[in-house]
C-alpha cells in the first residue's frame, strides 16, 4: 500500500481469491474495489461490462457504416513495416 492510501478490495486473478490491501503485484490483481462482495464479483463485472462495450461498438459502427475488419483486409495487409532512417531496423507502423 501506497503512504497516505486507504486499504481497498482487490480481486488476485492468479490465485482466484479476494485480498484487502495491496498484498500481490498489481499485475496478478483487479481492483481497487470498495467492498469485499465487489472485489468477488470482479470477474462477471468485466464480463458484463465487456458484452456492453461490444454491443455499444456493433452499434456504433453499424451507424457511423465504420468498415469491418473484414473489409479492411487482413492484420498483415494493415502494417507496413518502415526503414528506420538510419537503416538500422524495422519498425513496424500500423496503417488504419
């Protein structure tokens, strides 16, 4: 825990158990929750919201007629890779 931070709920998605506090690796965790029933629930949240997110994309693009990644070709056929100017490396650059 951070100095002058309250404690929170955290959900550790390596071992599947609640913690109160930052006791792991704020990599292995999901949070801050607060409450200790939030931070159970923490994974059906991020399902919920995720399905939510997805309609709201479907929507989006079916309004605004945004192309589909289908459409748009493959993941290959959107990247091009650059010379570095001083033709040392390649770096990949997206092209959307």
């Amino acid at each position: 825990m951070w100095p002058g931070e309250e404690k929170k709920w955290y959900f550790n998605i390596k071992t599947g158990k609640v913690e109160y506090g930052r006791i792991s690796s704020l990599f292995d965790v999901m949070g801050p929750y607060n409450s200790e029933q939030e931070a159970q629930n923490a994974l059906e949240k991020a399902a919920e919201d995720n399905s939510k997110w997805d309609e709201e994309n479907r929507s989006w693009d079916e309004e605004s007629g945004a192309d589909s990644p289908s459409e748009l070709g493959s993941e290959e056929g959107r990247v091009k890779i650059k010379r570095d100017p001083k033709g040392e490396e390649d770096t990949p650059s997206a092209i959307f």
